[in-house]
C-alpha cells in the first residue's frame, strides 16, 4: 500500500498487547537527579535546592523499581513540603516533574476539603481524580500503539460511505485467477466496483477529498445521565452510578454531516476503541497511579491549626478534621474507584503553601511525620525576572511575540525594556502583594494591550518595545500607588 499525501502513512499495526511485568516495571523515566534539574531549568528560574530535593525523590522511585519486590514494597515514598510565596514556582516545579518522568499527576487545594459542610469534599476523591487522569494518560498512549491499524480500518469505513452498497467483497484466495474450460488458471479483470473503491482510496490519501462532505452516525451521548446532589462525602456517587448506567445502557447515535476529514478522524477513535483492552488499560494505570503517581496538595497551611491564634473555635477544629482525613491516604491505604482498588502506599505526596502565618510544625505530629522532606522556596526578584522573561523555552516574551506574529507583527524587546519590567514588577510586589512572577502576567498584558487592540491593522510591521515604550504605557500607573494596586 502507497504513502497517503499530506503525512498520511498506509495502515500497518499489530495491534495491542496486555501490559508484561517487565513493561510495568520500566515505563517511568530513568533520567538522572542532574538531567532532571537541567530539564527543570528550561522552565523554572532559580530554585535550585527545590529542584534538586525533588529530582532526588523521583530518582529514588525508578531507583526502587530495580530492587526486589519482597524489599521494593517495604520502601516507602518520601514526600515533600515546599514552602514559600505564591509565584516562585512550587507547583509549576512539580507539573513540569509528572510531565518530564510520564507520571500520573494530579493538583488539589486542601482548602476544597473545608468549603462544604464540616469537613468537605471526600479527600478520598483526589486520588480517584488521579486515576481517571492514569486512565486517561495509559489509554491514549495504547491508541497511538493501534493507531495505524485503527486508521486502516476507518479507511475501509470510510469507503464504504462514500460507495454505499458497494462494500469491500472479501479477498478471492485465488486473486483475480480463475480456471478456464480445459483447467488452465487465466487472468481476469478485478470487479468494477474494486475500480471504483481503488480510485476513491487514492483521491482520499491524497487528501483529494478532505473537504468533501459525508452522512455518519456518531455517538451524542454515552448512556443514561444519572445526577445526585453532592452530600458532603458523596461526590463520587454520581460518577460510579454514571459508569455503572452507561455499561447498561447503550450511547445514542445521531446522523450527522461532516468533512471527510473530521469523519476519518472520528472513526479512528472508534475503531482504536475496539482495539483497546478497556480491562489491559486500567490494570496498567492502576499499577502506574499506584507506583508513580503524584498528588500536588496545594495551600497546605491553610488547613494548619494555629495554636497561638487565638479566636480559631471551630475552624481549627474543621482544619483538624481536614487532616485527619488526609493521614490515612498519605499513611498508605486503599481506596475504591469505579477501575478498582487503588492502594496509595506508594503514591508520591508533594504538599505545598506559602506558610506566612503558619508552619509545618503547626499540621497534626502524624502528618508531619508523612513529610520528611522539606524545602523553602526564596521569594524572586527584579534579577530573577529578568532571567524569567529571557531564559525559559516558553517564557512570556517569546508567547506574546508569537501571538502578535499570526497578525503579521514582529515584535522585538530591547534590554532596557525587560529590565526596566522587571524592576517594576519587584517594586510593586513590594508595595502591594507579593504574588511572585505572576506579577509579570499583568504587567506584559498592559504594556501590551495597545499593540494587541491594534495589531490587525499594523500587519507587515515591526515594533521594538524600548524602555520609553514601558515607561510610557505604565508610568502613570506606576506614580498612583493606590492605582497600581488594584491595576496592577
């Protein structure tokens, strides 16, 4: 079978092979504590205790995946507290670690866990979120795996929609050989429909047919819609009864009308779907969730009782309650999901909080047992800002000059320009809130927001953003302080 046009490789796969021990045991990262930190950098500005402190936990989990089992299940995780203010990166250091070892990752605010009710939300349902995202990450990797012959077989779909009752007869063991009157095997012309379907199937590799329009039926709706009310506690009753109810009731199908090349797209996904080992999926996502898994517990210090705060009452004890709950997910225990039993023993707790009015010490002594690991991020300054806004791969310089390119503007930045951002953006974290580097968000935003109102109409252009540009787009907010603190 030929190359199709516009990328499109001819089909070919074997298919999809159940997860092997062997498999299991090697699919997370293996890269070193210092090619860990060197990847960090290219995002992550400074911080370079943090980095190292987390780049040493996630060796010591593929570490712990070479030692035997009998002693592997004995080694537990250990977690970490990052402490510092909002902005210096503590939960972008953590997302770019689940993204860089292909780990499962999931960011919850402890504070979800007060607002309804007495204790909240069910810290159970964190790690059935983990899960779904381990379910999510494991499933489109095994599609890509039977993607090619996915594709083959939506192709052949595909045909047979736009040839309707001329569908692909099966193969003649004999090919286009037949016997003649005296036993000899002559040659004989292939049917015209195969004529047909051949020229259709070279005009659509060719991406010929793209644009053209065909009549399917895709699925609305995957089974019943099952809602409950959200009793405190009970949030993952409505999930479980939804999946429960969609096994027993099939999704609807709908005649729609679409691109050719939107329906291919659509019956890949379908046809990978039975592909799939929907069973081979969640036990390979369980082990990954439960040997790699990352739970990110943001705004830890908000649940921290303070003892020398007087007026708690009731709070304090919410707060208490909140981490009792916590303890025997952290401690190691199993949780039920609709994929199974998810045990969190070896699940990896990174928790987080700017802990200005409170401390590690002020969480209940059992808790703070579970995180041995403990590292204060520094706050950022105008020298960290500047490097913020030159060095990374996605640093905010280079997506503003890329969004302003798609109108035809080039923009450029001259040194005096990001330094002069930068020192204010430390001077006004002085005076208002201290909000770290997100300072820089608005700050770009505003310089910027002329050019981007008018970009459509400057296209084939090219503007240097100099220190008087800056200056002239802040510099009345700048002098206001109190309207800097509410612009800016």
């Amino acid at each position: 079978m030929g190359v199709r046009g516009k990328g499109r490789k001819a089909p070919f796969s074997k298919g999809f092979s159940s997860p092997s021990p062997d498999r299991r045991r090697h699919h997370m990262s293996n890269l070193t504590p210092r090619e860990i930190v060197s990847e960090l950098d290219k995002y992550i500005i400074g911080q370079n205790d943090a980095k190292r402190m987390v780049a040493i936990a996630m060796r010591n989990r593929w570490r712990r995946q070479q030692i035997d089992p009998d002693l592997r299940d004995e080694i537990a995780p250990k977690n970490i507290i990052l402490m510092g203010p909002t902005g210096v990166g503590k939960t972008e250091i953590a997302r770019r670690l689940a993204r860089l070892t292909n780990c499962p990752f999931f960011k919850v605010e402890a504070t979800k866990f007060t607002e309804v009710g007495y204790v909240g939300r069910d810290v159970e349902s964190m790690v059935r979120d983990l899960m779904e995202i381990g379910i999510t990450m494991v499933r489109k990797e095994e599609t890509e795996k039977v993607r090619i012959k996915a594709e083959k077989n939506a192709e052949e779909r595909l045909l047979d929609l736009l040839l309707p009752g001329k569908k692909k007869e099966p193969a003649n063991p004999m090919g286009f050989f037949s016997a003649g009157q005296n036993g000899d095997v002559e040659p004989v012309e292939p049917p015209k429909d195969d004529d047909t379907r051949e020229k259709f199937r070279r005009m659509f590799r060719q991406g010929h047919l793209d644009e053209r329009e065909v009549e399917m039926e895709v699925t609305i709706q995957s089974g019943a819609q099952v809602e409950i009310m959200a009793i405190p506690g009970m949030q993952d009753m409505g999930s479980n009864l939804q999946s429960a109810f969609s096994n027993m009731f099939p999704g609807k199908r709908k005649t729609r009308k679409m691109k050719i090349k939107d329906a291919f797209e659509v019956l890949i996904d379908e046809e990978a779907d039975k592909l799939i080992d929907p069973d081979a999926v969640n036990e390979l996502a369980r082990e990954r969730v439960e040997q790699s898994g990352i739970l990110f517990i943001d705004e830890m210090d908000k649940i921290a009782t303070r003892h020398d705060h007087a007026g708690g009452g009731s709070t304090d004890v919410s707060r208490e309650g909140v981490q009792r709950d916590l303890l025997p997910i952290v401690e190691g225990s199993v949780v039920n999901t609709k994929y199974g039993m998810v045990k969190t023993d070896h699940i990896l707790f990174i928790a987080a909080g700017a802990f200005h009015f409170a401390k590690p010490s002020d969480l209940i002594p059992e808790l703070q047992g579970r995180f041995p690991l403990r590292e204060e991020l520094a706050s950022l300054h105008k020298e960290e800002f500047y490097r913020i806004l030159t060095e990374p791969k996605n640093a905010l310089t280079v997506q503003y000059k890329a969004l302003l390119q798609t109108e035809g503007v080039a923009v450029d930045y001259t040194r005096e320009a990001l330094e002069e951002i930068s020192a204010m953006a430390e001077k006004i974290n002085e005076e208002t809130e201290n909000i770290g580097a997100r300072r820089l968000y608005t700050i770009m935003e505003k310089i910027l927001a002329t050019l981007s109102f008018e970009a459509p109409d400057k296209s084939g252009q090219k503007v240097v953003i100099d220190r008087d540009y800056v200056v002239a787009q802040l510099g009345q907010v700048i002098e206001d302080r109190d309207l800097s603190r509410y612009i800016l």
